[in-house]
C-alpha cells in the first residue's frame, strides 16, 4: 500500500497515544519520532483521529490536478452517509456542496448495495458455515492481517462502489475521474 499517514512532528507530545491506537500494531515511536510501517498499515486512519495534536496527517489526494485531467467528475457517495442526515434537505445541500466542488454528478449506488446484500443472504444460507461480508476494504485488509483464519468466511464478492464506478465508466463514453468515500480516486480513460 501507499504510504498514507504523515507524521508532521514539530508538536508531538511522545503520548504515544497513537502507538495503542493502531490496531496493527504499524506505529512506533523511536527517538522520539513516530514511524509508521507502511507495510502494516491498512488505512484506517484510527491513529489520526487519536491524537489530540493534530501530529498525524492523512496524505491528501490532488483534487485540482485530477478534475483538470478528466472531462467530466462524478462522486459516488455511499449508502451508509444517507443516515447522517436527519431530513432530505440536508442531504440535497451537501450534493449541491460536493458539485460546487468541481463535480459534474454525485451518484449513489443503493441498488447495488441492495442487491448484494440479498445475494450474500442467499449464499449464507447455501454455505455450511457462518458467511461474512464486509463492504469496507479496511476491515477487509484488517481481516487479512490480524484475522487471516476469517479469510474462508468472507463471500467474494466485488466491492459495490468499484462495481457503479464500472457501471458509470460503461455509460458514460469520456474520460471520466470516479471519486470516491473522500479518500480513494479511482482513474480511468475510456
Ligand atoms: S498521539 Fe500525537 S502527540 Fe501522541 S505520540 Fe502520537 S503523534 Fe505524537
Ligand atoms: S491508519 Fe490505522 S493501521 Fe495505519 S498506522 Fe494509523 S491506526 Fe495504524
């Protein structure tokens, strides 16, 4: 994985508040400096938000350069952000916010999510053990490194935002910057 979390340094307090926080165990502290194993690290970002100077930083995706390089934008949000919002204006300002931002279309994907989750119920009930699904790829590398036993247990399916960002590049005939979860971009030329 890339290197994801950037340690700025000048105020860190050697709390090591960050270090109990990982739960790969990716951080230490060493001369009083924090090191984070990139090899370990499986981007949760559980450390950033533990430490109380702001001492960790989550390596930022450059926006501007990838809305320049594409003809058209589209941010697919999730259908779990839905229930942050108490009333349907609310969510109606925050895609109007997320356009203002350069995207051409805000696309959810609740279909997809749907369909999976009835075709995971389905399959649980085909298999002889206890199935699992998990539609964040953080737990899912989680998973992998400290529960690799769990590994026969997951249903193997595709991640639904990796399947509508498919689904979109297929209808839409440009190049396209599919945005996603605020984090992760996925690029593609059609
Ligand atoms: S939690 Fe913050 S202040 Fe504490 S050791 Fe980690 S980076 Fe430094
Ligand atoms: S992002 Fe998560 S796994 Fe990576 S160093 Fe921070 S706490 Fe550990």
């Amino acid at each position: 994985m890339k290197p994801v979390i950037h340690f700025l340094g000048e105020n860190c307090k050697n709390c090591i508040k960050c270090v109990k926080s990982c739960p790969t165990e990716a951080i230490s502290l060493i001369n009083g400096k924090v090191m984070i194993d990139d090899a370990h690290c499986i981007n949760c970002h559980v450390c950033v938000q533990s430490c109380d100077y702001k001492q960790l930083k989550i390596r930022e995706v450059n926006l501007e350069k990838a809305f320049q390089e594409h003809e058209y934008n589209i941010a697919l949000i999730p259908t779990s952000i839905l229930s942050d919002f108490k009333e349907f204006n609310e969510l109606k300002e925050f895609v109007y916010a997320i356009k203002k931002f350069h995207f051409d279309e805000v696309v959810q994907y609740s279909d997809i999510e749907g369909e999976l989750y009835h075709q995971a119920m389905i399959d649980s009930l085909k298999a002889d053990k206890v199935m699992l699904t998990s539609f964040c790829p953080t737990i899912n590398r989680l998973i992998k490194r400290e529960y690799p036993t769990l590994l026969d247990h997951l249903l193997p399916y595709d991640y639904p935002v990796e399947i509508a960002a498919k689904r979109l590049r297929k209808s839409i005939r440009t190049r396209i910057l599919v945005f996603f979860h605020f984090v992760n971009v996925l690029e593609n030329s059609l």
